[in-house]
C-alpha cells in the first residue's frame, strides 16, 4: 500500500488538475477498490496537516489547508 500511496502522491503532486479515480486506477496499474484504499488513507494522513486532500466534482487533488488561506 505504501508504494501506491508514493505513486498516487507523486501522480497529484504534477499534475496541474485534479485526477479522477478512472485515471488514478490506469496510472497506477491498482484496482479500484485499491485506489479508494489508498485515497481514504492518504485524506486521513493529510488532515489537518498544510498540505491536505480534496475530493472536487472532477477528481481528487493536494491542496494547501483552507484554513492556512
């Protein structure tokens, strides 16, 4: 899981729009349901922290905390 996590962190952190889950799935080469995993765990490792995860309507992306707006 940790390896996934490092890609997903890595694919988002170049990226220069959010990343839907279909594209998340076919970079990484996991599943689905592994993805979610990994998203869920990276949203609850990111929370309250400066650098945190957003779910948009068009996918997921790091953003800076709102609260350190």
């Amino acid at each position: 899981m940790q390896e996934l996590l490092s890609q997903i962190e890595s694919l988002m952190f170049v990226s220069h729009k959010p990343l839907t889950l279909r594209q998340l799935v076919k970079f990484t080469g996991a599943s689905e349901p592994d993805v979610r995993g990994a998203l869920a765990q990276l949203s609850a490792e990111r929370a309250g922290r400066g650098i945190v995860l957003l779910e948009a309507a068009d996918g997921y992306q790091l953003a800076t905390n709102s609260e350190n707006s």
